[in-house]
C-alpha cells in the first residue's frame, strides 16, 4: 500500500484568515441551517447565493439526499515522549485486518496545531490512564501516520478514548469545543476520528422538510481518518458500510430520472467503492481505496452538498470530478468575494449537474 500521487487541481486560491471559522455558528448566534449556501450549477454554470435551510426549495422530488451516519470520536489525547516531549495523539483510524488495539495514530503539537516533527520507530509514549502507545512502522509510506499499538486500557479503545480523549481540532479553532459541536444530528455509528463536516448543518426540522417534499433520505458509514489540513494528501483507506436499502434507493432514483446528491466527499468516496459498470450499485461494507479525479470520475454520484476546501486539497479533485474545472473555479472565486467561511464551522457548497 502506497501513497498515491495526484495532479494539482485546476482551482488555484490563498484562504484569507479572516475566512476561517473559529467557532460554531451557534456561537455567532446562527442555527446550524442558517450558514450560507453557495449553489452552483453545471448545466449553465449558473451560482446563486442562498442560506442552508432553502435546500428544500433547491431540489426537486424525486432527489435522493445521502448521507453520512459515523458518528465523531474523541480521538485526541494528550502524550508525553521518552524524553518528556509532550506531544499531542490523533487516532486516525483502525488499522486494516489488524485487532482492536493496533491503531493507526499521528503526532502533533501539544495544541494540535502542526505536526510534531519525525516520529521514530520503537518510541513509546506515556498515555493518560496509565496507558502507553508503542510506534511500530510508517502507515502506507506516510511521513505523518505510524502504525501503533495501544497497551495497558482497559476495554476496548473506543471506551478508553470516550473516557480520556477529546475532539480533533487544528490551530484555527478558538477554543476546545466540546464533542457534540462535531456530531451531526443524525450520526448513530461511532467511528470517524474527525467530523464528516459537510452533514453539520442539517437539522431535524431541515430533514422533515426534505422528506415532506418528496425527497428521499437515504444514510450509509464511512469512518473518516485525520486530514492534517497542512498536508493534503489524498485520503487513506477507510472503513465504509453501503446498505441495500440505500443502494436500492439510488437504483430506483436513476430509474425515474431523480438525481443523487452526496453529503460529503466521504459518501462520494463510499458510493464510488460500490459502483459497477454503467452506474450500478449493490451493497457492500470493508475498506475502501477509491479515489475521485477527473481522471477516475464518479459513476454514481451526481450533485454534492460539501464545505469549503483547503488550497491544494486533495478533495478538490474530487469536486473538479463533479463539477468541471471552470464551475469550481467561478464557485471559490465568488466564495472568496463573498466573504464565505471555511472549515468545518463554516457554510456549504452545492455542486449540481
């Protein structure tokens, strides 16, 4: 397994730090669904600015909206070196085909804001709760992931994050925002070391709208690793669950001329790992290595409800993917002069055919 190597995407930007949310909306006094709502549309490469609960009004009956149900870990420790460094502990992910305690982990600052420099093999840091974290080996040839094994938690290392750990959060956060401020409303299946973000601003009421009009809800699992957003490498391999009952659903939806719309570029990746010649689908659950590009385009996937992307992320090929270089590029072109925000805290994109 190896790290793959991907063209840089067409759209070229700098992110003003004035653009970054710092905190939920909820604490610029917004509801979750009243972030804004960037539309953009590939048939005439047409942009409208809206607010997240219009959605309704956007799509059509007969739309089918998927989404992601992993629900977000505590997945940040604080650790210490050998040499008494204090480091700060990302789990990122299970580690495939491996028992419940080898770990696939990376190591930042003690605030989470960078990377902590080269980890070395053999290193075994001190956990709280009296656990340690033995580093074994680089994970797929990364620079900042390592294969390691939790020892001395009691439990599985689920129960031990959920009693010692806390959320991932990068340097831009303004504080330690507790772990409901990363969970979507309709997460149930713990797993995704960061939050699949693009699902925050739904809300219950958002959703009961969608399904009054005649739009169709339909959820599936991917656990999201670490995206160390200095980095942008394309993503690892990732555990994900299609159910038959969704890909029945978006059989049926292609059947009538309905369109699928992904909440996320994490059911985009778990929708294409299903995908069979011509845009069929079955059900299917384990570990995925299906990356979206222009080159390698979706099958399934037809609109994408996502948030704002770093300069250089590999998600933006994916988005380029779906939208086509020009469209994406008149999109953050006018979300930069409109003043939209980044990060998980901040407003949506709609990419639609």
């Amino acid at each position: 397994m190896s790290v793959a190597v991907l063209e840089r995407p067409t759209v070229a930007f700098e992110l003003p730090a004035a653009l970054e949310a710092r905190e939920p909306p909820e604490e610029r006094g917004l509801r979750r669904d009243e972030v804004r709502l960037l539309v953009a549309r590939r048939s005439d490469c047409g942009i409208e600015h809206k607010l997240f609960r219009e959605l309704p009004d956007v799509l059509e009956p007969g739309d089918l909206v998927v989404v992601n149900v992993s629900a977000t870990i505590p997945g940040a420790l604080p650790g210490k070196l050998s040499d008494g460094t204090a480091v700060r502990v990302h789990f990122a992910t299970r580690a495939p085909g491996l028992a419940d305690h080898w770990r696939v982990v990376e190591l930042r600052s003690p605030d989470g804001s960078k990377p902590a420099g080269p980890a070395r093999v053999g290193e075994r840091l001190a956990l709280p709760g009296d656990a340690t974290l033995e580093l074994l080996a680089p994970y797929a040839r990364s620079t900042r992931l390592m294969l390691a094994r939790l020892d001395g938690a009691s439990g599985s290392v689920e129960d031990y994050l959920a009693a010692h750990g806390s959320p991932i959060r990068y340097g831009y956060a303004s504080a330690a925002w507790p772990l409901e401020a990363y969970q979507n409303v309709y997460a149930t299946s713990a797993g995704s070391a960061e939050m699949p973000s693009a699902g925050r601003p739904f809300t219950a009421e958002l959703i009961t709208r969608l399904v009054a009009k005649g739009i169709l809800v339909a959820p599936l699992t991917l656990h999201t690793g670490v995206s160390s957003p200095e980095r942008h490498e394309p993503p690892f391999p990732e555990w994900f669950e299609v159910p038959e009952t969704t890909a029945a659903l978006v059989r049926a939806v292609h059947g009538w001329g309905g369109r699928v719309i992904a909440v996320g570029t994490t059911v985009v990746r778990a929708l294409e790992s299903v995908a069979e010649a011509g845009g069929e689908i079955a059900a299917a659950s384990g570990w995925t290595n299906r990356i979206v590009t222009p080159e390698y385009p979706p099958q399934v996937v037809d609109g994408i409800i996502t948030g704002w992307h770093e300069p250089e992320a590999s998600h933006l090929m994916m988005l380029e993917a779906i939208a086509g270089p020009e469209l994406l590029r008149r999109s953050y072109r006018a979300a930069l002069a409109r003043g939209y925000l980044w990060h998980e805290f901040g407003d949506s994109h709609l990419l639609l055919p």
